[in-house]
C-alpha cells in the first residue's frame, strides 16, 4: 500500500502527518493552504500516482490519460493499492468533482485508488453530503479523527499509542479551543512553534520544511512528565506535558535540529549555515543566466542578506543571487562580481547598491511550483538581455 497525504499547514495539519506516519512505510506527504493552492497539490498526487505505476506497472499514458497496456512479464506482481489521504482541508465542490472523476479514470485503468478525506470545517459540509470518502467531524480537530479513523483501520503498537494519543489529545484542545481540555496551554506553544518555524521555505524546501516541523512537535513527548497533583486539563496516566519547560526549551532545540551549536554559535549563523547547505543542493536546478553573468534563483525566501552572502562566498561559480517574493518583489546580491544595482535598473526597474538592490517583475504571476517562477524570471531575464541587443 502506497500513500499520498496531503494536509494543511498549521498545527492541526501537520499533526494529521505526524499520526500517518506512523500507521504507514510508503507515505509521501504533501502540504497546502487554502486557496488555488489545493488543486496545484491535487494534479502533484495524480501525477506522483500515474508515474508510479507508468514505471512498477502495465499502465501507460495516452493524451494525458493512464490506460492499461500488455506487456511480456516473468511473473504476476500483486496489485498494488494506493490511498489519497487528504486530512484538516475542505474541498470545494470542484475540487471534490475533480479528484473524484480522475480517480474515476484511474480505476478504469486497473489502477487501485482510494480517497479519505477527513476534516472537521463545515463549510465541506455540502461535498460531504455529495461523496461517500468525504468523511467530516466538526467536534473534533483533524488530527484527532485522523488518529481515530486510522487506529481503527489499521491498528497500532500500544508503546506508541501511549506516547502518541497524549499529542494528539493536545492538539485537539487547543485547535478546536476547548480551555480547560488537555494539555491546552502546551498546545498554544506547538500552535506558535508551527507557525513560526519557517527557517525552511516551504516552496523551495518542501521535505526539508515538513520534515524541520515533525521533528520539533517530536520534542513535545520529552515533556510529557508525570505530575504529582492535578494539572488544568487532568492528566492522561498520571501524566501531562509541561508548556513552561518545553518554552524554554524551544530555542536550544531549534538549534539542535538545526545541526548547531548552542554554545558556541548564534542561531542567524545555525540557521544561514543550514539554508546554504539546502540550497548548494539546487545549484544546478536554480541556475539563471543574464548576459555573461550566472545567478542563483530562489523563490519567497525573503530576508536573504546573511545566507545570499554566504552563498555566494562558498559558490564563487556564481555572479549574483536573486530572490523573487510571491507578489514579484526582487531582491538581489553580489559578492563584488555583478553590479546588481545595474542589473536591476536594466531587468526590474529598480536600483540600489553595487552589492545590493532590489526591484519588481510588474508581469509576475503568483506559482506554487518552483519550475513555473524559474521559466517565468529566465524569460524576463533573457527578453531584458535582448532588448539590449
């Protein structure tokens, strides 16, 4: 069984994740917010599927559609089945239309897919009431029916139940709001922990993002500590978390997970050295070119001066690093080798300093996809480049 999740980015969200992944080996996650941004992760999970089976089974593609093809084979592999988890987001009526008449297709094709959608905001109410696998609970966070759905299907080790079922009493509290419920004040630190942790952008780093976020809500069990006395909220075995310790905590175990040193180093240098590391690994993949000149592109990274002079310094392939917001803001550095102020007068109708400046790209469109923002800056770059022939 192979499973594609995909969840929304808050607390709640990434707790759904945090409980998959421990039903489940073969998981792929993926994360949206609201807005276009869902159908974007949709057609990535159709795809992530038809290509799995284009290369494990007989299926192919023809005019964009898997279809089911002979081929010779030595022996009958077992039919692999696939499940589309999708956990704390509402599809819309379209959306659910959508999803479910590709799934259509791919079932025609011989290929085993199930959806489950769990989610407890009522304005899904009305796809619920259209689909069978939209399965909706507004009494209880995500996480929780998340956790309950899939212990009921599946099953789970009683060791991790103990550990696990305490996080996600947690996270309920505090993300459907009930005060005096359990481990309610622990759960306004993970909710402010979640969503300021973003040292990973989440459109350049997707896994890396993700994988920082489990890790630190991972922590949360280290302060799950037996209480003497009654604690608000009561105690689950003679047990509750302690929202002060793990406070303060909080910030030497940023820089733990980060691969620092916290006695020795500051968490700008940590978190630059981090970023640097993640990006020297799109080198190739990030790569623009404006006249003789070489660039690193990064998308929404923001704030980019320390890790972009930083990049620079150890990657002296390349002339300039630019980074471009959401909105088409940019941002661009140089360690001496490109006059960015020229180069963003010329491109982005901007300027600025010799190794610092900044502009817009009027004609931006907002992508969740990291190869559209590339295609669309290179474009720019290369019409600027021949205007000026």
């Amino acid at each position: 069984m192979k499973v594609y999740h995909l969840s929304h980015i808050d607390l709640d969200g990434y707790g759904c994740q945090f409980v998959s992944r421990e039903f489940f080996k073969d998981i792929t996650f993926y994360n949206a917010n609201y807005g276009r941004e869902v159908m974007v992760r949709l057609q990535a999970i159709l795809r992530d599927i038809e290509s799995h089976k284009a290369q494990t089974e007989n299926v192919s593609m023809l005019f964009g559609k898997p279809v089911k093809v002979e081929r010779e084979k030595s022996s009958t592999p077992q039919k692999e089945q696939f499940i589309i988890l999708i956990t704390d987001l509402n599809l819309t009526l379209n959306e659910s239309k959508f999803l479910s008449e590709q799934v259509k297709e791919l079932k025609m094709a011989q290929v085993d897919v199930e959806i489950v959608l769990l989610d407890h905001h009522a304005t899904g109410e009305e796809s619920a009431n259209m689909y069978s696998w939209y399965y909706l609970d507004i009494n209880r966070c995500a996480t929780k029916i998340t956790y309950e759905y899939l212990l009921d299907r599946f099953g789970l080790d009683t060791s991790v139940q103990q550990w696990l079922k305490p996080i996600v009493e947690m996270i309920n509290s505090v993300d459907i709001w009930l005060e005096d419920g359990f481990g309610f004040e622990f759960g306004k630190v993970a909710m402010s922990l979640i969503a300021s942790s973003n040292e990973f952008n989440r459109f350049m780093f997707d896994d890396e993002n993700r994988n920082y976020k489990l890790k630190l809500l991972d922590f949360a069990r280290n302060f799950f500590i037996e209480y003497s006395t009654e604690k608000s909220g009561g105690l689950i075995d003679g047990k509750a978390f302690d929202e002060v310790g793990f406070d303060n905590a909080l910030f030497f175990i940023k820089k733990e997970v980060l691969g620092g040193n916290k006695d020795s180093e500051t968490m700008d240098n940590i978190i630059s050295r981090a970023q640097v590391k993640l990006l020297e690994t799109k080198k190739e993949q990030c790569k623009v070119y404006f006249e003789d000149k070489v660039g690193f592109l990064s998308y929404g990274m923001g704030g980019i001066s320390v890790v972009a002079n930083k990049f620079l310094q150890e990657n002296e392939e390349f002339d300039f690093y630019m980074d471009v917001s959401n909105r088409g803001n940019v941002s661009l550095r140089s360690n001496g080798n490109c006059d960015v102020s020229a180069l963003s007068q010329m491109c982005f109708n901007g300027g600025g300093h010799k190794n610092a400046s900044g502009g817009r790209i009027d004609s931006f469109r907002e992508s969740f996809v990291y190869d559209d923002i590339k295609t669309q800056v290179q474009g720019h770059l290369q019409m600027k480049d021949e205007w000026e022939l």
